[in-house]
C-alpha cells in the first residue's frame, strides 16, 4: 500500500511539473506570435531563416526546465546602435559593407533595436495560469486515487 501510494505520489507531481512546464511553454510561442514571428523562423537570419522556439525538459522528479532554443535573444533583447567596420586583412579589398538601396560603403552604423520581451512577457501571462493548473492537476488526481 505505501508503495503503491509513493508511485502515485511520484506519477502526480511529474504530471503537474509537465503540466506546468507545458503552460509556460505555450505561453512564450503565443507571446512569439504576437511579436510578429511567422512559423517560429526569423527573417533576415541566415540562407532560409532561423527556427526560434521553446522546449523543457525534466530536471527532477518534480520540476522541469524550460528553455528557448535558436537566436532567441534576437528578438528578446534590445541591442544598442553600434558601427560594422569593413573586414580588415589579406581579403580587405575585397570585403566591404553593402547596403542596400546606398551602395559600397567603409561601414555601416546600426542604429539598435528594441526588443519584443516575448520570453518575459509569457513567463508573466503564465504565473497564474501555472498555480492554477498545478493545484486541479492534484485535485483531479486524488479524487482519481479515492474513487
């Protein structure tokens, strides 16, 4: 009986730590569709776009880590303006910055960006949401064991 009664114990907390990090999860990809990514591939990364997502995985018998996988921070994060030079070296000749519409320049001047928050933003949405379906999570659970 105390075994039986440990598996259980065991099974219901994964459950509601998969169940949690699945809230957390399809938060932030909402907040990412809201921030204006399209089939969770960045524009303008790389030859056809980077995948940008978010996965978990379980780190205990209790919890799970929830993570974001591609360039993530592009679109977190603000940069500050900054200057690209050209590549200097055996190949300088060859490499300059191109800008498009403005020609060959030495360097181009970024002027930074603002960042979208959706990983901040979707932690937050989910907070409540967690805490709510973690506690019917165990609630179905008991009344599932005292039947």
């Amino acid at each position: 009986m105390a075994d039986s009664l440990l598996r259980f114990v065991e099974k219901t907390t994964k459950m509601a730590a998969e169940l949690e990090a699945l809230t957390v999860k399809t938060s932030v990809l909402a907040q990412l569709t809201a921030a204006g990514v399209k089939d969770l591939k960045l524009r303008g990364v790389g030859k056809k776009g980077a995948r940008i997502g978010v996965r978990y995985d379980y780190t205990g018998p209790s919890s799970a880590l929830v993570r974001a996988t591609g360039p993530f921070h592009l679109i977190e994060s603000d940069t500050v303006g900054h200057r690209i030079p050209k590549v200097r070296g055996s190949r300088a000749r060859r490499r300059v910055v191109v800008i498009p519409g403005v020609g060959v320049r030495a360097f181009a001047n970024v002027k930074g960006t603002k960042g979208k928050h959706p990983w901040a933003k979707g932690v937050a949405v989910a907070l409540p949401i967690q805490e709510k379906a973690h506690g019917l999570a165990l609630v179905a659970a008991l009344e599932k064991a005292y039947r």
